[in-house]
C-alpha cells in the first residue's frame, strides 16, 4: 500500500506513531518517496512513541482534534487491518460521509479476510433494517492495495439530504 502510494504520488495522513502496523507503513512510504504526514495528540506519547522523520508532523491537544484534522487534510480513508482505534476513526468517517459531513470515500483493506466478519455485520444489519442499503454502499471493500485506490477513484459523493428520501425507516 505504501509504495503504491508513493508511486501514484497520494500522500499518506495517520496517526503519526513510529510503532506498529502505521508506523511500518509511514516508513515504506518515506523510503519510496512518498509524503508521509502524522497527527499525535500530546498527551499520547507514552503509549505511541511519534514518528521522527515524517514530512510532516502535527501535535493536537486531543483525540478529537486529531481526528478532525486527519480527517481536513485526507482526500479518502483506507481502513488496513487493526484494532479498536482503527474501528473507531473508520467509523467515525463512515459516518460523516452518511450524514454528508464530508463527501470523501471510505474503503476496507480486507486482507485475507480481515474484515470479512465486520462486512458480514455490515449486511446482516441491512438485512435487519438498521443501516439502510445505500449507506452500506458508501464502505467500500477492498482485497488489494490497488483495488482499494480503484474504489476510492471511483467513489461518487452522496448528495446531501438525499438518503432522508430513501425508502427504509425513518430516523
């Protein structure tokens, strides 16, 4: 994924932690030429020791300020597999793409079948009538690098209001 962004010359906005997965991938995009921008909330830098070398770095107060600028500076999300804070911040952005928040595309990274539990939730909870059909639609899934850039080339922004005239329950 890194390389492949760097190759197509999409800069790469995250958490801005040197560790883990992200860390890994900040570090791939920057040997590949890539722009590499982190966002780390102060009080954090315990837990997520921020990334030196980045060509750019971001110190916000708080989680929130954190998100909301990950969220200015991204033309898209990619969701690669990871825990509870990637749950979150994806949702989060799913979220304000559904309300018309924002009209950037959001895509699953389903390696081997990472997500495959949480698309099957996704369905399960159309079929149950709590996330209406074209709200589904809007999380994308992915099963390669360049198939998610495809999905988020692709993507055609809801218009706003419009889901409040779709069939379904009514909020």
């Amino acid at each position: 994924m890194a390389r492949l962004l760097a190759e197509r010359g999409i800069g790469l906005v995250y958490g801005g932690a040197s560790v883990g997965l992200m860390g890994r991938l900040a570090d791939t995009a920057l040997k590949a030429g890539g722009e590499v921008i982190g966002v780390v909330p102060e009080g954090i830098f315990p837990t997520e020791i921020p990334h030196a070398g980045l060509t750019e770095q971001h110190i916000v107060g708080t989680m929130h300020e954190r998100k909301a600028l990950m969220g200015e500076l991204s033309d898209g999300f990619i969701a690669l597999p990871g825990g509870t804070g990637t749950l979150e911040e994806l949702f989060e952005v799913f979220t304000w793409t559904q309300l018309g928040i924002h009209g950037k595309g959001c895509v699953l990274l389903n390696v081997c079948g990472y997500y495959d539990g949480l698309i099957a939730f996704l369905d399960h909870a159309v079929d149950e009538r709590f996330l209406r059909p074209q709200h589904r639609e809007m999380l994308m899934t992915a099963d390669s690098p360049e198939s998610a850039l495809a999905e988020l080339e692709a993507f055609e922004p809801p218009v706003v209001g419009k889901w409040m005239d779709s069939a379904g329950p009514k909020p």
